[in-house]
C-alpha cells in the first residue's frame, strides 16, 4: 500500500431527509478519534448548518461548517466539517422528504463524480438515497450503482457496474442486482457470471492487495441442483462460466450449495463470494456484518464506497443513526485509492 492520499474524499448528501447529513456530523466528530480520511460534503451549506445544529444539540457538540473549495477541504477538514456548494437548495426537514430532495441528491452524486473524474477528489463515498423519492422525481435507474455507470460513461459506452458488499469479515458480489428474482434468472447467463468475476478478480488484485484473489461462486438452486435433480442452471450456465474463469487463471471454486458456503470455516476458503442474485449475497453479510458493512462499486473508472443501509427517516435528526458504517466506507475508500495499481 502506498501512503494515504492527499486528495479529500467527495461525500454525496444523500437524500436530505434521511439519515446521511447525521451520520456525516457523526462522523466528522469522529474525526481525531479514528483518524479519519479527510473528507467534503457536496450539499447545500445552509441545509447542513440547520441540520448541524439540531445534532449538535443532541449531542452536546459544537459542530462548525466551513463552506470551501474541494482543494480547501483537507486544510478546513480538522476544524470544521468542509461543504462544498452543488448550487441546489435542500428544504427537506428530518423525516420528510420534499420537491427540493431529489434534485439536491442527483446534484451532489453528479457533482462528486466531476470532482474525481478531474482529480479534485480521491474517491466517490455516497450517503443513502430514498430510491422511491427519486422514482417519483422521474429517476430512471434501479439504485445508485446503475446511475454511477451511466456517469461514468466514455464515448457512449457504459461500463459493467458490479456490487460488491465489503467487510473484514466476509465479502459477496451479486451477479443480478436490482431486478426481481423472476428477472434475475432471466438476466443470468454464463457471459454475465464471467464478465462479473473477471473485473471481481481484476480489483481485488489492483485495490485490495490481494495477489491471487480466491472466489468462491454460488450454485443458483437448493443444493447446487444436486446434480440437476433440483434445477440444471448448474451444469448448463455456472459450469461453463466457470470452465473459461479458470482458463483466465482464476481460483474460482462451485458451484457451490449457498446454504453451506457462509459459516465461519467456509469463509475462510475465500476472498469474495460471487451469488447468483441479490438477496442470496446480501442476506448473509447483513447478518454478519450488519453495522461495518460497506457497499463497493467495481468496475468503474472511479472509486465508490457507501453505507450499506438506508435512510432511515424514522429517525433523522435524533442523533441516534450509528455512523459506523459511513466510518468503514470512508476508511476503505481511502484504502483503495492508496492502493498501487
């Protein structure tokens, strides 16, 4: 690993209502403790001073705000929390979303992403968006990682974005990600799984400092089909996939029974697990590792790292939001862009 970078890490606002401008002062307060990445956040400045004031007042804390320049953020961030300006107002109170919510969270991502295509930051980190607030606000995209691969374009083409949920613990990349189940197994081919592991593999080399990554990959039915009597896509769409990975010289293992593959021995086999779709990954790292998980887009010209939990509106504004997932996914994305590549 090199040293950690100089460049400030770029924070989305999330969506304003949520929990992501409290976990941000939470973390910021944090900042000495943990020896925190310095970081900006892209928002509006009198938006985040409101909500600064409630937390601080919820927990005994002066909290000052320095409105800056990414390249004023790193000298600002050890007295103040550094935002910088999207140029779009932010009314929504905790709890409640408004007509400013989607607008202020749509600028913030696109603002985050300029700012480290053009070298101002070290990396993406993104707050929790409501999904069903920018739906209504004509958002088109299933989640944040297909909008990031759109932003993340070059002469039309859209790179192959790829989940991967990180912890110490365990690491799962799905291969199908937003989609119904019904879509899902429509959606998965063996193109699909080898596409996905391949960049899976390239940067667990290339951020994560492992050599000679070992992937464990996930049948798609009860007991890996047990030799087709309980479903063939085995045979006919894991294997394949499986027969050119190795080809590439990839240690990929399967596929193997996903009821068996996340107990505490079996985790130690391997780097990342590749399921075949979404709930069959994230519903075991969110049971191991529900507070530090940190959710990881591969596969983009960028680095981006975000909170592996929602908005939580029942309870923004009470300084009650745990930050300690913001913490991790600040902390790897500035281990990752350190990283030699």
């Amino acid at each position: 690993m090199a040293d950690a970078p100089i460049k400030p890490l770029a924070l989305t606002l999330g969506e304003p209502a949520g929990i992501g401008p409290d976990i941000t002062i939470a973390a910021w307060l944090r900042r000495r403790e943990l020896n925190l990445p310095a970081f900006y956040l892209l928002g509006d400045e009198a938006f985040v001073a409101r909500r600064a004031e409630v937390i601080g007042k919820a927990l005994g804390a002066g909290i000052r705000i320095a409105s800056v320049s990414p390249a004023e953020a790193a000298a600002a961030f050890a007295d103040a929390l550094p935002v910088v300006a999207t140029g779009v107002r932010a009314t929504a109170e905790p709890g409640k979303p408004d007509a400013t919510s989607a607008p202020a969270a749509l600028a913030s991502i696109r603002q985050a992403v300029t700012d480290v295509r053009e070298g101002r930051a070290g990396a993406v980190v993104t707050n929790p968006i409501a999904k069903s607030v920018l739906y209504r606000a004509g958002f088109r995209h299933p989640g944040h990682t297909e909008f990031l691969a759109e932003l993340a374009a070059e002469d039309g083409r859209v790179p192959q974005p790829v989940m991967m949920l990180w912890s110490p613990r365990l690491a799962v990349v799905p291969v199908t990600i937003h989609v119904s189940l019904r879509e899902a197994l429509s959606q998965l081919t063996s193109e699909l799984i080898v596409s996905t592991v391949r960049i899976v593999a390239s940067e667990l080399k290339s951020r994560f400092g492992i050599a000679r990554p070992r992937i464990a990959i996930s049948g798609l039915n009860p007991h890996a089909g047990e030799d087709g009597s309980l479903g063939h896509e085995e045979q006919t769409v894991i294997a394949p996939a499986l027969k050119v990975l190795r080809n590439d010289g990839i240690e990929a293992r399967g596929p193997l029974p996903a009821d068996t593959m996340f107990h505490e021995a079996a985790r130690n086999l391997y780097d990342c697990a590749v399921c075949m779709y979404h709930d069959q990954a994230l519903i075991p790292i969110k049971t191991v590792a529900f507070d530090d998980a940190v959710n990881v887009t591969l596969g983009l010209p960028f680095i981006r790292t975000s909170p592996d939990h929602g908005t939580a509106f029942d309870i923004a504004g009470t300084a009650k939001a745990n930050p300690a997932s913001l913490i991790a996914a600040l902390q790897l994305a500035s281990r990752m862009a350190a990283a030699k590549t």
